[in-house]
C-alpha cells in the first residue's frame, strides 16, 4: 500500500510518525465519452479565452473570487505556510465516546498507521483508547482542508473518520413524515418481519448486482450477442399496511 499522507500524531508532547492509507479500492465499471457520429474518444483541454490557447497542467493556478471576474491568484507556498498545527500533523485534541458523535457528522475514512519508530507509543495510545471504550477526536490538514477527525483502533492499526463540521449538517424536520397511530396488531406483524428477517451480517455474501450486469452486457455486446431484459413490475403504494405485512410473512413461510 502507498501512503497518501505522512505526518505524524500528536497529543499533548507525545508524537508518533503517522501514514494514511486508503481503505477501499474503487470496482465501479468507469467509461469514456465517445462521439456517436465516428467513435473517437473526446478530448476536453484546459482552455485560456484571453490567450486563445490550450493550457497545461503545470500552468494552472488557484484563485479566490472576491468580486465578479476579479481573482487573487494563490501559489502552493501559500497553502503550505499557513499558520496551522494541523498542517503537518494529526492534532488531537480531546477523547470522546462514538455515542456522543451524531451519526450523520461521519463522513469518509482512512486507515492510520506508524512508521516502526513509533510502533511503541502507538500501540500505548491505542491500548488506552480500547480499554477506555473511547474515540480521539484530532484535527488535520489534507487536500487544502482542515478535517475534523475521529480516531479509533481497528485490529492493530487505527481509522481515523473525517467528520463533517455542525454547520454542514443540513436540518431534517421539513421532512419529517407525518406522524401516524400503530395500532397494535399492526405493530405486532412489523416486528414479526423484522425478526424473521434477521440475520448475521457477512459483507462477503453481498455483491454489486449493477456492476456485474453492466459487465456481462459489455461481454455480450463484444461477442456481438444481447442480454436479456428482465423488467420487474412497479410496486404500487401499500393501501392495506396489514395485508401486506401478512403477504410478507407468508413469503418467508410464516402463516399467521
């Protein structure tokens, strides 16, 4: 694995080398964009209107609008010197329990390790953290964005969650459903499929159906064949909640 951040983890005066690593490899089928009159692949350049010209990479600057059409121009000194702890370090800043944590603040995560040197003091902090069932929250500085973070240990190693900030959860009481009455049998049929339904989670048993249909259609498509549509009727909306629970159960065997 490569890693795509090193710095180090830093609380208090204890400092540990750190690497972040990414945790999931990407399987989505990706495509190109053709032109449907020859087949050729399409090009989109960087284009300057005021030179009339193609721009290449290594020409390319940030800029920050301040007013319309007036940019100040940003060098990648200044994102590397501004005047943040976090910059170089994953900063930690106080532990907290996962309960705490709103679920919907967890965003993307990675996995965090240490350069052998530090092996002693990370597996210190991680023993701390297991035995006292608590999260790090820490701060850090990655692809021109502080992230807030939240640390836990995983099997040796650590992950560290970026979280979203408060004033980036968008508020949901607009679209809270209506609220209803249960009647009991009602009540008694749901539960009823919901435990039959149980299971023991295995994310190995569970597969991209998409992805796979997608590959068998390009496979068909080089052989020169066609894959066969399968249309599943459109569900129409539930009059009868208890008839249809029952119709459920009856599915998986459960006469009621």
């Amino acid at each position: 694995m490569r890693a795509i951040w090193k710095g180090s983890i830093n609380f208090m005066v204890v400092s540990i080398p750190a690497k972040l690593f990414s945790p999931t490899e990407d399987k989505r089928v990706s495509f190109h964009q053709l032109h449907g009159e020859c087949g050729s692949r399409l090009q989109m350049p960087k284009w300057c209107p005021n030179c009339n010209r193609k721009v290449e990479g290594a020409e390319v600057k940030k800029g920050y609008e301040v007013a319309k059409g007036q940019n100040i121009m940003l060098e990648d000194t200044d994102f590397q010197n501004l005047p943040l702890k976090s910059l170089k370090s994953i900063e930690i800043v106080e532990f907290v329990q996962e309960r705490q944590i709103d679920i919907r603040a967890f965003a993307d995560y990675y996995f965090l390790s240490c350069e052998d040197i530090g092996a002693k003091p990370f597996a210190l902090l991680m023993s701390a953290m297991k035995k006292a069932d608590l999260m790090a929250i820490a701060k850090l500085c990655y692809r021109e964005r502080e992230h807030l973070s939240a640390i836990r240990p995983y099997n040796g190693i650590m992950l560290l969650h970026t979280l979203h900030y408060a004033d980036e959860l968008r508020p949901y009481e607009e679209i809270r459903p209506a609220q209803v009455s249960l009647s009991e049998k009602d009540s008694e049929l749901a539960q009823m499929l919901v435990d039959r339904m149980r299971g023991d989670f295995d994310l190995s048993k569970y597969h991209d159906d998409y992805r796979e249909a997608l590959e068998r259609m390009i496979e068909a498509k080089l052989m020169g064949k066609t894959e066969a549509v399968i249309t599943e009727p459109e569900k129409a909306p539930v009059a009868d909640v208890a008839q249809a629970l029952m119709q459920s159960l009856e599915m998986l065997g459960v006469k009621k």
